[in-house]
C-alpha cells in the first residue's frame, strides 16, 4: 500500500470571479471578523471558505427540498455555520452581522416599506461544544421593527453604532435537518457500506460515547461532498465523472466519483469527519487506533469493483486538531496491491453473505416468502 499526501487546505470551492464582493459585505465581513464579536471564532481562510461554499449548497438543496415554504422568493434568510455552543443565544454578538446582512436583503428587495417584517436566521451548530456533540440545525424567525430596519441600514451604509436598538426576541420553528439529499435507485442485495458498517461495528468502531448519528449528521457530509464535486468538476470538467451504482458478485457500491486521467481510473471518495486532524490513512497495529479503517475498507471494495488500484481520499477534519476548531482539508493519494483487494474484497463478501443470510432468517421467522 502506497499513501501520498496530494493537497492541503480547503481551495475557493465557489467561484466569485461574476459575483464580486460588494461594498455592504465588505462591511458585514469586517463585524464578522472583529475579533471582539467573535473572542473564540479563528478567522482562517479556510474556515470562511468552507462557511461560504457550505451556506451555497445548503440553500440551495433546501429550497429544492422544501420548495415554496422556506424558499427566497417567501422570506429573507441568512444561513451560517458556526463552531459555537449548541445553546448560544441566536441574538448573541458573534450573530451579529448574519442578522444584519439579512435585514439588508430584506431592505433592498423593498419590504422594508412595511411596518414590520420576518426575516430567519438558519444556524447550522457543527455542535461541539455542549453536553451533545453532533451537529444541529436550528431556524430562527425574528420579527423586525421598521426602527431596527432603519438604524440597521443607516449603520451599514457608515452611520453610528445603534447601542440603543432592543431586538425583538426570535422564535425557535424548526429543528434538525431532513433527509434533503437522499439515497436513489439503491438496489436490493448486499452493499458496501453496510458491510463495512457491520464489521468497524464487530471490532468496536462504534462504540460512540452516547453519540447518535442522526440524520443532520449524514446530511452534513452529503451537502459537503456535492460542494467539492461541483467545485472538481468545475474545474477539471474532462477529468471527475459520477459513476453511479456498481455491481460486482452481487454486492453494490456507490463510489462518490471517479477522476480519468491519460487513460487511468482513479475511485474518488469524500469525507466529512469529526475526529482530530492528527489521524492519518496509513494503517495502525490494531483496528481499534485506526481511524481510517473504515473510509480504507470502503475505498479498497470500490477500487475492486472499479478494476482499478488507485485512488484519492478527500477528507475535511471540520474540527480540525480540536484545539483550533479550525477546519483541515486534506486529500491523498492511495495506491493497493492486488492481494491487498483481494483480501479486503473477501471481508465485504463474507459479511454481505452474513448480513443476506441473516435477512432471510428474519424473513423466515416472519413467515414471508
């Protein structure tokens, strides 16, 4: 097995080049980055580049979830992506400019005219700091008065500080994230997946702390890896392709893309984890202080039902070395022996053997056919 680390840090995943910064976000930027709004938020480049391309995709495959109910075209909206504790006040300083920016779209969309009106903030908690931590999905509604409307706008266009503006409390009316980027067209029959999540469970992978994944939890790396797709395809368009469903003995694997370059397939996967940074993908002495077992024993089983021995881990650390909560992007390159997929490919049959023989034993016991 051959590892090579590939790339690092977190690239401008979406393109700004037609969509300049304007002069009002310039400003609501700066009071996102005084660092006295913000005493235990790090600034770095690829925390914002994450939050940018994260609030894109995460609008986007709401609206399209939702439809009418939380689109645009009905309410002025801000989604943010923030690294505070789970119970911080949605009024709280470090929100400060997300309120803001989101009064000003509803300023200059003209609904300002009217006496008061709803605007919504979307606080998407990477959650953690608190008693629970996986991530939350909050959206606030807040009633703004026409003088908050005003006093806003009047500061962003360089008038006073408005110390004496007393905010109209938010109201809590949604909670979690749902299933906006479902699993299509999965067949029936032995997965991938499923065996590599039966057997980390065997060796004592999963052995969580209470933690519970939920369904904001996977939607969090479903919205992450759709922004890095987009981004690679954008930008080697003749090189990252979707594969779709693979079939080998009767075992299906859904690889998140593949990159063909002069002739040579690589099998492409994307993670979003929380573990520490410190973690790499070179194999440990025992399966228990290997945090990578997993995304390996998964990548190997696509590699072999892609006939090929090479591939390329994108993996996003969203807490970084935990000390920062920072996010750390990473990307390797991964090169297999065959016996290496050979052996691995028998663990995945094996268990996908178990997991089938023990459906129809259910199925049996249940007296279906």
């Amino acid at each position: 097995m051959e590892i090579t680390l590939l790339a690092y840090g977190i690239p401008q995943l979406l393109d700004r080049s037609s969509n300049p910064e304007s002069p009002i976000e310039t400003k609501l930027r700066e009071i996102s980055d005084n660092p006295f709004a913000n005493p235990n938020v790090d600034i770095a480049q690829d925390r914002r580049r994450m939050c940018e391309a994260w609030e894109w995709w995460f609008v986007r495959r709401w609206e399209e979830h939702f439809e009418e109910r939380f689109s645009r075209k009905y309410h002025h909206r801000k989604v943010i992506l923030t690294w505070a504790h789970k119970d911080t006040d949605p009024l709280d300083i470090q929100f400060e400019a997300a309120w803001r920016q989101v009064m000003w779209e509803s300023y200059e969309s003209g609904s300002y005219q009217s006496d008061y009106r709803f605007v919504f903030l979307y606080i998407c908690h990477i959650g953690v700091r608190g008693d629970s931590m996986g991530p939350l999905c909050n959206v606030w509604q807040r009633e703004i008065s026409n003088q908050e409307m005003i006093r806003n706008i009047d500061y962003l266009k360089g008038g006073p500080y408005d110390f004496d503006i007393k905010p109209n409390r938010p109201e809590l009316i949604n909670e979690g994230m749902p299933n906006i980027l479902p699993m299509l067209g999965r067949s029936e029959g032995g997965h991938v997946s499923s065996a590599v999540s039966a057997y980390a469970k065997e060796l004592g992978l999963y052995k969580s702390k209470g933690i519970t994944l939920t369904t904001t939890w996977s939607q969090f790396g479903c919205i992450w890896e759709d922004a890095i797709i987009d981004y690679l395809q954008r930008i080697y368009p003749d090189e990252y392709t979707i594969p779709g469903e693979l079939e080998l003995d009767g075992i299906y694997g859904t690889p998140d893309a593949y990159r063909t370059r002069d002739g040579v397939r690589k099998v492409v996967e994307i993670k979003l984890p929380w573990m520490s940074s410190k973690n790499d993908p070179w194999p440990k002495r025992t399966a228990k202080a290997d945090s990578f077992f997993r995304f390996r024993m998964q990548i190997m089983a696509y590699c072999k039902m892609a006939y090929t021995d090479l591939a390329e881990l994108h993996v996003n650390f969203i807490n970084g070395d935990w000390k920062s909560f920072c996010p750390t992007y990473k990307v390797w390159g991964l090169r297999f022996t065959k016996g290496e997929l050979n052996q691995n490919w028998a663990l995945v049959r094996g268990k996908c053997g178990e997991q089938l023989e023990d459906k129809r034993a259910n199925d049996r016991a249940r007296g279906d056919k």
